[in-house]
C-alpha cells in the first residue's frame, strides 16, 4: 500500500482540490492517505475527513516537519509520498510514482511538473521561464511540492535535522542513480500570481539552500542546488531575442531574494515559512 501524507497548514480553499484528484479513479483503501491539520484557524480538518478514505491528524502546532514526522508515527505503507496540500496530483500519478521503486536502487522519487502560466503577470511568468529550463531544476525533486521515498530513503532523511526546505534535501541527499523524475506522473503547481509573493517563496527557497549548504551531509552525494552562469548563458544563447530579457530578469530577482535570504540566515531564522497564498485562492 502507498502511503500519500499531506501536511496542511490552513488549506481549507485547496485540500478538497487535492483529495478528489487523488480518490478519483482510485479502489477503495487502495492508498492510505492522512491529512495533518497542523496550526490549523480554518476548516481544513473538517474538509478533509468528509473524504471517507482520508484519515485526519490535527495538531496545534504550525509546523510542516513536525507534522510530517506526526503523520510517519501512523503511517504504513511504502513508498510513501510526502505532498503539499496546494498542488493537484491524480491517482494514476501516484500508481506510476510507486512503480518507480519497483528498482530496487531507487530511493527517492518525484513526478514531472506542471505550472499552469495562464493569467501570470510577466514578473513571474519570466522567471519560470527559466527556471523552467535550468538543468538543476529539470533534474532535482525540489519544487514539485510532491517527494515519494522508499522505506530506507524515508530513514535516511528523518536522520537529518529539521530543515527549512525538505524537497530541497532529499534531493540533495541522494545520488543522482538513487532518485528519479517520473516522466509519467504529473503533479500541477500553481505559481504565485504576484511578483511579491514570488519574492516571498523564491527567498523561502534560498534560505533552504544556505541552510543545507552547511550541511556535509546534503553536499556530499549529489553536490549543490545552485544555478551556475553558464546555464544562464545556455538559456539565453538558445534564443537570445526571446530569452535575453528573461535571463536579465531572472537575474534581477534572484540577487532582491537572495539579499532578503541572506538578512534570515544572519538572524539564523530558519523557521519562518514565506508562503504564497496568492495562488490558493479561487
């Protein structure tokens, strides 16, 4: 049985979204799905377990690790999949994700990605345009707000300390031969729809980067999450006219965030979650 654990900090407007896609077409305790409602002021539990094969875990406390750990101490199955409350993944996704682990060599696993640009201002539709096309965002599990892990892939990242980004680290904690992007799963991640909440989350995840960069443990088995200038140059060069002022922009707003990251990492706040509700709601 996959295990699918969704930790929800006031999801109430998305949740519902998520689970009809997940139970849709799916046999009945076919996966075992918990919800934790964690920090929660809205109705998000209550959404939640009108789903009759969801199981629903509250808790006071807003934290998205900890409910994530909460939700391990209940959950059975494997693979397990570990996915953000905002994001649309289907049953048939899910069955392909865990067909992924039937290579006894993988250990981590995430689905190809979707970002619907329809209605997004040219702030940040330029932005994703490149991202989009960089090597270390096609090949990493970051950014897919969905990361399925074997049983020893989900030992191993519970022996690291809490972390700010966890997509980002069981990236970087397994080999490149120990994880893989599944071409036949597609999870649909809605982007921000402000420039100032793409400044938010993309500093969020600048952070998560400085943060797991002192971590040997993260820089040892598959390098570093960083964009380097000549992959810059390659998405520029490939169509310099349409592409050029794309690359300026990108450039333009990663150096706005990573000032603002690095102001967190002086304080050492790695706890404050920049979240963007621009796309969660309707």
């Amino acid at each position: 049985m996959v295990s699918v654990v969704i930790p929800a900090h006031n999801e109430a407007n998305v949740v519902g979204r998520l689970l009809s896609g997940l139970l849709a077409g799916a046999a009945p305790g076919e996966f075992e799905i918990w919800v934790v409602a964690n920090g929660c002021a809205d109705d998000t539990a209550e959404i939640a377990a009108a789903f009759g094969d969801v199981k629903v875990l509250i808790t006071p406390r807003a934290d998205k690790h900890a409910a994530m750990r909460l939700a391990d101490e209940h959950a059975q199955g494997f693979p397990r999949l570990y996915v953000d409350a905002d994001v649309e993944l289907g049953s048939r996704d899910v069955r392909a994700l865990a067909a992924a682990f039937d290579d006894p060599g993988v250990l981590a696993a995430g689905p190809s990605r979707a970002m619907p640009a329809k209605r997004l201002p040219w702030t940040v539709r330029w932005f994703y345009d490149v991202w989009d096309e960089l090597p270390v965002v096609r090949a990493g599990l970051f950014g897919r707000g969905v990361v399925g892990l074997s049983r020893e892939g989900c030992e191993r990242l519970r022996a690291l300390p809490p972390l700010l980004g966890d997509d980002l680290a069981a990236s970087l904690l397994f080999e490149p031969d120990r994880r893989r992007v599944v071409a036949d799963a597609t999870v649909v991640v809605h982007p921000p729809r402000t420039l100032g909440a793409l400044l938010r989350i993309r500093t969020r995840a600048l952070v998560s980067t400085l943060q797991a960069a002192d971590d040997p443990a993260l820089t040892s088995a598959s390098g570093t999450a960083r964009t380097s200038l000549s992959d810059l140059r390659a998405v520029a060069s490939a169509a310099p006219v349409r592409n050029g002022p794309k690359v300026a922009w990108f450039l333009a707003v990663t150096v706005a965030t990573k000032l603002r990251a690095r102001r967190a990492v002086r304080t050492k706040d790695f706890r404050t979650w920049q979240r963007d509700d621009t796309s969660r709601q309707g």
